[in-house]
C-alpha cells in the first residue's frame, strides 16, 4: 500500500523534497464529461456511440460490456462505424452513412485540431487525455506565476497529433514534441497552423523516442515536464522497434535524468490491457525513489453524456515536484 494514501490532493508545500521518496496516491480516477466537440453517447455490447464535432461515431469497446440505453435507431444514424477487429491495433475499416469530409474542425480550449477518420479506428484526438492536458497547462501557468522569467520546457514522447504540446505552449511552455511518423509530425503541424499558434516555441522532431532520449540524457539536456503516451508496440523511423513491456523501464530511467532539478511534472499514460494501473505505479515510484513531490496512478475515464456510466480508457501514473 502506499506510506500515506490520501483522498485530497496534498498542498505541494506539504509534499517531500527531491531526494526522498514521492508521496503515493491510488487509485486516482481521472475523469472527462466531454465538452462541445466531444461526448460519450452510449456504450454497450463491445461498441461505444461517440460525437466529434458534428459527426457521430460507431467504434469497438471491449470495455462496454454492459447494454446500450439509446434506442437503435440513435446508432444506426452514425455517421462513421469502425467495422472489424476488437483488438485495439488490429486490423477494421470505416464504414460511412453518407460522404464524409476528409478532415473536420474541432476545438479544445485554445487549440483546433483536425478530425480524421484514420486507420486504426482513430479519430485524431483522445478525449480521455482531457484532464492530463488542464493538469499541464496548470502546472505551467502557476510556475511561470511564480516566476515569469523561468523558461518551462516540456518534452511530449510519442506525441501523435500534438494536442499534448500545442495546450502547454499556450499556457507558456517551450515545448519538443516527438514522434517517428512522419505523417503523424504533418497532422500536429496542421493543427498547430490551424489554431494559429505558429509562433508557439515548438520543436517538432522526427525521430525514434529512445534514441532521441538517449541523446539527450548523453548531451546534459534537461526539461521542467515530460509527457509520454507510448504504444504498446511501435517503429522508429529507422525500424527501431517500441515494445512497451521491454522497452519502458529503460526509457523511465533514461527520463529520470532528463528532470531538471525544480521539474514540474512527469505523466505517463498506457493503454495496454496486459497491465494493471498498479504495475505502471510501482515502477514509476521505482524510477522516482529520490524525487520527493506526489506520484499519482490510476485511470482515465470519460463519463457518458446525460448518463450514469463511466468508460475505462487507460492507465496512467503521474509525478509532480513538491
Ligand atoms: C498512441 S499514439 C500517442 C497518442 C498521443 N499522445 C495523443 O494523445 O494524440 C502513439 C504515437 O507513437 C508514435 N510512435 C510509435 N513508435 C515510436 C517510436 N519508436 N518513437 C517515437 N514515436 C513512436 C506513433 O507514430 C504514434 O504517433
């Protein structure tokens, strides 16, 4: 069990300084009601009825084991249904009502970001993220309160359509955004353009997560907030191979060594079933024994719209300085 399991969460000025363990919290739940350009409609035998934007979206849950509460035809009007494997990299296809648009426009506080309907059922944003994005950007906005001249780098791993650094570099932050597809850096760019945040410091980097970590750790390089969303399994750009479970606990520690002494925060999200929140916890807290500041671990749930339930989407553990 953690030293101190706690319900609120403890004022940072109580919290231990670097150099002794983290304070421990769980289970943390982490929820999201969604907002104008996103909503869970309905869940229920393995498929969950979501709307981005103006369009309505038919996908695969494994987690909806329960039953729908709207009435069949509210499904059948979706726009889009992702026909096909129930494993979440597995192969399906898009089946559309009418013609689609090929991109649509959505909005998150500051940021627009483009929806597409891409393969692997994604649709170009992760709604669960929502509240690790509001946590970020209020770490950020209250350092540079305290200090307004303090430079607040972030670096955000595996960071796919970049809503997760155009929202901290709004709230002030340089940010590095990495990822090895090159289609994946395009999309975050267009969204970048689209919001109009194009004199935003970003860096957008393409090039394999542990190899860019690697050199950076050997350069002395250091960063206030690291945010990482790694696939159970990826490819560098080179073929370097990603596998979560092999690959993690190198990259925790090679991340460790990238905190700068006064760091923010650390977030780490999983969506691999295979573990349990706990599992990811017990090593972040391995990884940040020395580190004082609170680690928090649980799950990111969207909770329906007008509804009682609650979907699981994730893991995630999360650290943030005293
Ligand atoms: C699950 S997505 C991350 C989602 C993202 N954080 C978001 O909320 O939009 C995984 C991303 O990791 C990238 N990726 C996979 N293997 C990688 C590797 N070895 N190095 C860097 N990025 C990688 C993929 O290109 C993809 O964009």
């Amino acid at each position: 069990m953690p030293d101190t399991p706690v319900s609120a969460a403890p004022q940072s000025s109580s919290l231990p300084r670097a150099g002794q363990p983290p304070l421990q919290r769980w289970p943390v739940v982490l929820e999201t009601a969604g907002w104008k350009d996103y909503a869970l409609l309905d869940m229920g035998r393995g498929q969950k009825l979501e709307r981005y934007g103006r369009f309505t979206v038919v996908r695969p849950e494994p987690q909806a084991m329960g039953t729908p509460r709207l009435k069949p035809a509210v499904w059948e009007r979706a726009d889009a249904v992702f026909t096909g494997d129930v494993d979440e990299e597995g192969p399906g296809r898009w089946k559309f009502a009418g013609s689609v648009p090929e991109t649509w426009e959505m909005a998150y506080g500051p940021a627009r970001y483009f929806g597409r309907f891409m393969s692997f059922r994604h649709v170009g944003v992760f709604p669960e993220q929502a509240p690790h994005w509001d946590w970020v950007m209020e770490k950020v906005r209250a350092a540079k309160a305290a200090e307004p001249d303090r430079p607040i780098k972030v670096l955000n791993l595996f960071g796919y359509t970049g809503l997760a650094s155009l929202l901290p570099a709004t709230a002030g932050a340089q940010v590095t955004h990495v990822d090895a597809s090159k289609k994946a850096i395009a999309y975050a760019r267009e969204n970048q353009d689209l919001s109009g945040l194009n004199d935003l410091p970003i860096r957008w980097i393409l090039e394999d997560a542990s190899k860019f970590v690697a050199r950076e750790v050997r350069r002395g390089s250091t960063y206030d907030g690291i945010i990482l969303d790694p696939p159970k399994y990826g490819r560098g750009p080179k073929g370097e191979v990603w596998d979560l479970f092999v690959n993690l606990p190198e990259m925790l520690d090679m991340l460790r060594q990238l905190l700068s002494p006064n760091a923010l925060f650390m977030i780490l999200t999983a969506y691999a079933i295979r573990a349990s929140f706990l599992s990811v916890h017990e090593l972040m807290a391995e990884t940040l024994a020395r580190q004082g500041g609170l680690l928090e671990s649980g799950e990111l749930v969207i909770r329906e719209e007008n509804g009682p339930r609650a979907l699981s989407t994730s893991l995630f553990s999360r650290w943030s300085g005293a």
